[in-house]
C-alpha cells in the first residue's frame, strides 16, 4: 500500500500551501505524489446540464468521466468514506499520498499552524512528525519548520515514511 501522510491544521493555517510546496519538492526529487482532499462541507464537482451531471440526475451512483489526459470519478456515499476506502483509488504508481485533513485518522501527521496562533484542531489522532509555523521559534527548534522550507519536510518524510534517502534536487 502506498504511503500516506496528513497534513492537518486550523482553517486558513496553510495547509494548502504547504501541500503545493511538497508536491513540487517531490516531483523535482523523481517522486509521484497523490493527494486526497478531506471536505468538511458538501461539494459539487459537475456542472448542472452537462453529460456526467445527467447520468447522476438520472440515478447513476457512481460516474466516471475520462478524457486522453485526466479521469475524474464521483460516487454518490450513503455515509462519509473512510480514510482506507479513499486510499484504494490510489494504485501503486504512486509513492506517496497527502491527505489533507483527516485529523482523526490514524495517519502520521504534519500540524500547520497559523503565525500568532496556538489553537490546533480537536480530536487529532495519530503521531505528529513536524509541526509548520510561521512563528520566529520555527527556524530555531527541533520538529519546527517554516512554511517556506518544503525541502526539509521532504527529506523528513523520506527518511521517516518512504525509508529513503533523501535526494535534494
């Protein structure tokens, strides 16, 4: 099963921002990263009218669009999904998995918190590895990193999850 990481954190702590970095620090290291996305609000992802919105307006409960360069999948869900039924969408071509959100799942995790801001999420679960701040406190102590330095959480990751040896770009 392919690795998989959450990065968890307070609305508007970063935690997307993060992720763009380390997906860009992973693909220049030759490494194939996925994401999953936790919602905690429902979504839309078809356009009303249109092909695959029909299918589902008629009563499909799973539709699958694809095209020559992308797939896109909605499945209509009696309950929320949980972590290890999204993680099967995940084949092995991947090294990695970064699951934003999720804070109650079992997954080791990366706590981004907002400069000024102590407040964390409730109910996390599961080891912290790092901890993201954008406080002064960030460059000098053990497990801090700033938001900006994308690399050494990679090379974290690699050395802790993947069991690799980091290779900076």
């Amino acid at each position: 099963m392919t690795v998989a990481i959450g990065i968890i954190g307070c609305k508007n702590a970063g935690k997307t921002t993060l992720i763009e970095g380390l997906l860009k620090e992973f693909a220049s290291r030759g490494l194939r990263a996925a994401t999953i996305k936790h919602d905690a609000h429902d979504f839309e992802i078809d356009i009303p009218g249109k092909d695959t919105w029909r299918h589902r307006a008629a009563g499909s409960k799973l539709t699958i669009i694809a095209s020559a360069s992308k797939i896109a999948l909605v499945r209509e869900n009696e309950r929320e999904a949980e972590l290890h039924e999204l993680l099967q969408f995940v084949d092995d071509s991947f090294d990695l998995v970064l699951v934003e959100g999720m804070r109650n799942s079992p997954l080791p995790k990366i706590l981004v918190r907002r400069s000024g801001a102590g407040d964390d999420p409730p109910g996390i679960q599961g080891e912290i590895l790092a901890v993201v701040s954008g406080d002064a406190e960030a460059a000098s102590r053990t497990g801090l990193f700033r938001p900006d330095d994308a690399a050494a959480l990679a090379d974290l990751i690699q050395e802790r999850l993947l069991n690799k040896e980091a290779m900076t770009a």
